[in-house]
C-alpha cells in the first residue's frame, strides 16, 4: 500500500496487521540472516487487497514513538503536570490558612471515646498529632479518624471543638478508607501506564476498582501483572495524600481534558464543598476521607479487569473496570486469595451447571432455566414458606404480571423506578411488567369495604416480577431480571406494626435457622426526595428500631438508606466463605394508604356511620 502515516491514515484493523507483521520480519531476518522480507497479505475487509511490508515503511517511528506514548500516558503528560501545577497554588493556599491558625492559636477541645478532654489549635491540629501525643503506636495503626461521627482525614485539621474517635483496618471505617485510598494507588497506576480518563474508584465491602476510559483499547489478564507493579513501585516510594477545597470554576480548570470529571463537577449542587486530593503524581476528584500515606499498604493484587459503562448506562461510553485488593500485611493477602480460589469452586453458576439445576441463556439474558432437578428444589422451598404462611396466618393471592402506567403513577414508580421497568404499549397506552407486588396488593385490598376486624391483613405472593438489570450487572441466581420471591404485604393500623415487625423477625430467624445461615440487620432511613409526612416517617422508624431491639441482637443503622416510600430493615446473610448478600427485607410503606386512598371501615366510627 502507498500510505506513509499508519497511525492517522490506517484502519485500527490494519495498524494491528502492520504491527504484528513487522515483529514477524524481525524475527524473520534474525532466523535467515537474508535481509528484507517480503509479505503479501489477504485481509479480509473490502478495498483492501493486499498490504507490502518491505524492511519498514516511512514513518514507522514516528507511529511507535506515539503508539508508545498513548500506551504509557506520556500522551497526556502535559495535562497531569498542569493538574499538579494547579493542585500545588491551591494546597499552597490551604498552607498558609493553616499556618494563620496557628499564629490565631484559637483553643478546642477535642473529647476522646473515654471522656478524655485533649486540648488543640482550631484548623491547626490534626487527628493524627492526637494519635502520636496518646501513643506513637497508636498513632502507626490508625487509618482514619471520625469528628462527631463523620469520616475525616487524619491529616486534617480540626474545626472546632468536637468528639474524635481513632479507627485501623480492623474497624469497618478503616477499611473502607484503606480500600478507598487504594483505589486511588491504582488510578494512578492506570494513568500512568496507560494515560486513561479516570471515572469514579469506589470501595466495596472487600476491595475495590476503577473505572477508566480507554477509548477502544481493552485491559486483559496480561495487563493485570503490569498494573500490579505499577502500584507496588508507588507504595515503595510512600507518596502522601494531601487535600485542597476547591471552587467549581477551580475544579473545571483542573479537570478540563477529563469529560467524565467534568460531568461530575457540573452535576454537583451549588452548596457542594468540593474537594480534590492528590497522591504523587496522581490527583482526583474525591470526598475522601484517605490515608496519610501509600506506605501503610504492604500488600496488593488485581483480581480482574472487566468492561463496564458511563454511570452504568449501556448507551452511554464503554469503560473498563479494574478489581484490586490490597491490605496491610502479606498474609491477610495470602488468606484472601484462598477465600477467592475456595469460592471459584463453590460458585452456584457452575454447581448448578454440574448437577443439572439450571442454566442461563443469551437468549434470555438474566432469566433462569430451572431444569426439573432445580424445579424440585425451588418447588420444595415454596411449600417450606407456605407452610411458614400457614402457621403465621398469611393469605397467599395471586395477582397480575402487568398494570397500565396509570397503576405505576399512582404508586410513585413512574417516577421514580421507571428505568428499572419493562414498558411496552398496549393499544397506544404504556404499560409495564412488575417489579414488585405491593401496587397489586394494594388493589386488591382496595376492591371492596374493609373492616378493623380484618387487620392485620397479610397477603403474601409468589409471583414472578421482572426488573430491567443493566446486563454488566447480572450475576447468577443473585443479580436477575426475572424472579420469584417470599414476598408479603401486611395492611395494618399504625399501632399494630410493632408487632407485625416483630412476629416477621421471628419468621426470618426461623427460616434462616433452618439452613444454618448467619445474618446481620439495618435500619436504613428517611431518604432525599422521600415521599409523604415526617410524621409519619419518624413514627415507622421508631416502630423499626423498637423491633430491632427486642431482637437481643446487634444492628446498625443505614442513614438515607429507606426507600422513596417508607424506612425499612435490610437483612444480609452469610456463606460459608463469610461473604455477604443482600436478602430479606421489612418495609413500612408510609405514603401507600394515602397513594392508594386505601381505607378501612373503624371502631372509633359510630355505628351509624359504619355503613357509609
């Protein structure tokens, strides 16, 4: 072919051609020690007969020079050292801020766990100078600090006098913050290989990823080594996390060649305090809280790297997801990854695959084939719950797969779960598959009268309900579209839903007894955008927690985690592996009788009203 610039004028399918015929020629001329080889090759894409290949073509180091520059983030070097450079003015800012508050020397108080009084500078005084004046080995394995129950750094300084708790890896807060920080080490590690836009790097229940846009480019196993690396190189030169406050118009400029920062920024309500950290070379958009260094990592591996999209939306740019965990010593390491290769071997997909009990198909994706050995099994547990609705005077019903949008309206789903529905037009009206049971129970007690001496009224449903998963997000039997579930509704006076609650923990303990499984409860409240009356939403939360209560056990609370309808319980369980799964769940429906206008005829009435 006659084109001199493969990198600007060549087809992707033709530069992966040319590149791995010329490594082919090198070896080649080293094996026959001839000189130039000749290749002819047919490729397979209209208009291209045949590519010559004859001891190089022009411009071909200019092609791998920017080849490797793309691949190794010199591409964008210029930006990451304008985003230091801007990082640098604004942490010199929070230098001298800090520096006035030492010369203002403004007392706190700083009240410790045990009711200890510590003295300290107001925006001068750090959790961690708390730490070392305690203990210097207090002070090694702290990770992360709470000021009046709120996440904080430990190298930032307090604001006022306030309540301080320490917290190391072994607390839920410490290791959220050690995953986090770390998934800052591995952003850094992707730009740097690879000069990829950084998306968001969360931390989960154990471990954490990033996401990153790589344009057409995919990560595989062999890259997972390289990534690897890159972080164990950055833990051993320590880097240190600092923090800046930020303007938007700052944080804009900062952020200006990354688009997906810039949607972020741009989302962020005008109140936003907003805030960027930087690690080394690396600096990030982030609420924090961090650590105050890399060296408090001493192990880490990359577990996979997967494809993913822009805010979880298949329309919008495919990225790709790296999974990375990371701890402070070598053997929590090690007993991570038998926990990993024991779990490969007890994944449900392939025993269920093995014993013939279902499968899944690309022709329904999200949806189970219960074979008739797993027919069984799902049959059996189905009578089990029956007999436990049974026992507990619940009434099984049956109700609708699908509802016309106006049912949907009503319930508040419309608005707020419509993306997660199957909507379809049915005579030029919208029409959805459900998700859930609660609007058909709700007309179902709505059909006729209803007396106070029918509540507590209990239905309880196996139907089948359906809710449109993202496909990067299904998983097994444990992330679906189609399923059945023990799901119950229960129509009751306000008074009654102590008691209600209680006698379903009861249910919940009985069933999960039955298969030796161990769980852990929360409350999770009043959310933003919630639906109905504060009233009626503290009342729901107090019935909540007093039912947790009388349990005996311990639980926590999710705080904004309700429901847009009503406050509720989340219950999750645990394997043989001590991996967690979200499972059962209690929900008050606090707007539902009045979504609904669903009324009962009461005693309080006089009798000669009753019939009205």
């Amino acid at each position: 072919g006659g084109s001199s610039e493969p990198s600007t004028c060549w087809p992707p399918l033709l530069i992966s051609i040319h590149d791995f015929l010329r490594d082919l020629n090198t070896h080649c001329k080293a094996a026959a020690h001839n000189g130039d080889c000749f290749w002819i090759v047919q490729v397979g894409v209209a208009d291209m007969a045949a590519v010559g290949l004859s001891g190089g073509i022009p411009g071909q180091d200019r092609h791998d020079e920017n080849t490797a520059a793309a691949a190794s983030g010199e591409g964008k070097k210029h930006y990451y050292e304008q985003r230091i450079k801007n990082f640098e003015k604004y942490h010199e800012r929070e230098l001298k801020k800090r520096e006035a508050a030492k010369a203002a020397a403004d007392p706190v108080k700083i009240t410790l766990p045990d009711g200890t009084i510590m003295p300290g500078i107001r925006n001068f005084t750090t959790p961690l100078e708390v730490a070392s004046a305690i203990s210097e080995s207090l002070a090694k394995k702290c990770v992360v600090a709470k000021v009046d129950g709120v996440p904080w750094d430990l190298f930032r300084p307090l604001e006022a006098d306030c309540a301080l708790s320490l917290h190391n890896f072994g607390d839920e807060e410490g290791r959220e913050t050690f995953w986090h920080s770390s998934a800052h080490l591995l952003g850094q590690a992707l730009e740097l290989e690879y000069g990829v836009d950084l998306t968001i790097g969360p931390a989960l229940d154990e471990g954490y990823y990033y996401d990153c846009f790589m344009g057409e480019r995919t990560l595989n196993t062999d890259d997972q080594m390289v990534i690897e690396t890159r972080m164990r190189t950055s833990i051993k030169e320590a880097h240190e996390f600092q923090r800046v406050v930020v303007t938007r118009a700052e944080a804009l400029e900062m952020f200006q060649e990354n688009k997906f920062k810039i949607e972020i920024i741009s989302g962020l309500p005008s109140s936003a305090v907003i805030t960027v950290y930087r690690v080394g070379p690396m600096v990030d958009l982030c609420s924090g809280p961090h650590l105050p260094n890399l060296s408090h990592i001493k192990a880490v591996a990359v577990m996979a790297c997967n494809r993913s999209f822009w805010r979880g939306d298949v329309k919008r740019e495919g990225l790709q997801r790296v999974y990375a965990i990371s701890f402070p010593d070598n053997k929590q390491l090690r007993e991570y990854q038998h926990r990993i290769e024991e779990a490969k071997k007890r994944d449900h997909r392939l025993l269920g695959a093995n014993q013939s009990l279902f499968f899944f198909h690309h022709l329904s994706p999200g949806s189970c084939f219960f074979l008739p050995r797993g027919a069984r099994i799902h049959n059996a547990l189905v009578q089990y719950i029956r007999e436990k609705y049974w026992e507990y005077e619940y009434e099984e019903v049956i109700s609708p797969n699908i509802y016309n949008f106006d049912l949907w309206h009503t319930s508040g789903h419309a608005e707020h779960y419509k993306e997660n529905m199957f909507c379809f037009e049915v005579e030029k009206a919208e029409f959805g598959l459900k998700p859930m049971n609660c609007p058909g129970h709700c007309l179902m007690f709505a059909h006729r009268t209803r007396s106070y001496r029918e509540l507590p009224l209990r239905y309880a449903d196996f139907g089948v309900l359906h809710r449109n998963e993202y496909s990067g997000a299904l998983q097994g039997l444990t992330r679906v579209r189609r399923f059945q579930q023990d799901d119950a509704h229960i129509f009751c006076r306000p008074a009654q839903v102590l008691q209600e609650v209680q006698t379903f923990l009861k249910i919940l303990g009985e069933v999960y007894a039955t298969f030796g499984l161990t769980y852990s409860m929360a409350l999770s409240t009043r959310p933003e955008g919630y639906l109905g009356e504060l009233d009626l939403w503290n009342q729901a939360e107090d019935a909540l927690r007093a039912a947790l209560e009388s349990t005996g056990q311990q639980w926590t609370i999710n705080e904004g985690d309700g429901a847009f309808y009503g406050p509720k319980i989340d219950i999750c369980v645990f394997d043989a592996l001590k991996r967690r799964f979200q499972c059962a769940t209690v929900q008050v429906g606090t707007d539902m009788a009045g979504s609904y206008l669903l009324r009962f005829v009461s005693d309080l009435l006089p009798t000669a009203d009753r019939k009205k």
